[in-house]
C-alpha cells in the first residue's frame, strides 16, 4: 500500500498510479482470502500483483513510464519483478517505477515509486528481513513508498485482511498481513 505524499513532489500520474496500487492491492489480498490455495507459492503471487497492477495501469494508459536524459525521451515498463540495486543484493519482489523527467539526474539514481517484498506463510524472521530491506531502499533513496505483504496460513476457517500498519519510523512504508485457511474446504 501507499500514501500520497503531495510534498516530495509526485506528479499527478504518479499521485493515480499510487491510487491505483492501494486498490489492486486491496482487490489481491481479498481474492486470496477466498481461494488460497489458488496461488500456493509466493511466486504467485508475485506474478498475480504484477500483472494485476500492469493490467489496471494499462486501463488508464500509465502502464510505461517516461525517463529523459540529455535530449533522449524514452519509455520503460511501469511495473517489474526483482529489479537490481547495490549489484543485486536489494531485489525488491514487484517494483512500480514513476516518470523520470529530470535530465539532470543520472539513471541508477532514479529511485522507485513503489517498492513491495511478499511474504507467504513464512516465520516472523524471514518477514523481518524483507522489512529491513524495504527499510535500506528507503533510507538510502532507491524507493520513495514500499509495502510488506505478509500471506499467512490460518488454522481455522478465519480469514483476516488486517489494515496497512507503519513500519517503524518509515511512515511511508507498510506492512499488510493476509490470513486464510489454504485447504479448498473453504470454498464456498
């Protein structure tokens, strides 16, 4: 999830296209509350968000992003899986880029819009390091709003969508944790 945030400067393209994630986060963890076991592995649903967020952009015409450098106008694709920073050691799960319009600035220092790293039924260790990750993008500038996703494996027919929590002292970071039994006996 993201917040807007008029004072770092967002254009109006990335102010909807923040909107845009809020809702297709929103709309993912709800689907995968009523089917779990349709993405049994985190892979899936890594590709489920970015295809869904590439889709949902695509409606408005925002799924490119517009970088300039010097005189050179070109696009990149808005949505990506595991992009590389600091020679591929932070490669955040789905990455959202915004426009780079600013010919001053060099590219690798471009940051991202969005940032997410998923978690899927795994111990509180292994979330913790995807939140510490998130936290170094964001304080060394390679990402301006990031979001945990945590998908959890209940063990009743629960389900859960708890609300977008800040994670420490980054408030433009969340975590979102998503339960659900995974076993089909909660189709209904």
């Amino acid at each position: 999830m993201a917040q807007n945030d008029s004072v770092m400067g967002l254009s109006d393209d990335d102010e909807l296209v923040l909107k845009i994630i809020n809702e297709v986060v929103e709309k993912l963890a709800k689907a995968w509350m009523e089917k779990p076991w349709y993405w049994p592995q985190e892979i899936d649903i890594q590709a489920e968000l970015r295809g869904r967020l590439d889709a949902a952009l695509t409606l408005e015409g925002l799924n490119l992003a517009t970088w300039m450098n010097n005189e050179v106008r070109w696009v990149e694709p808005r949505v990506v899986c595991e992009p590389a920073w600091e020679d591929g050691i932070l490669k955040p799960d789905v990455v959202v880029w915004g426009d780079k319009l600013d010919p001053e600035k060099p590219d690798n220092s471009v940051p991202a819009l969005w940032a997410c790293e998923i978690k899927y039924d795994t111990q509180e260790s292994k979330e913790q390091k995807d939140i510490e990750k998130l936290q170094k993008m964001f304080v060394k500038g390679y990402m301006r709003f990031g979001c945990a996703l945590v998908f959890k494996d209940g063990n009743n027919p629960d389900r859960k969508l708890g609300k977008p929590e800040p994670i420490s002292q980054y408030p433009k970071l969340e975590k979102l944790v998503v339960i659900a039994r995974r076993n089909r006996s909660t189709v209904g």
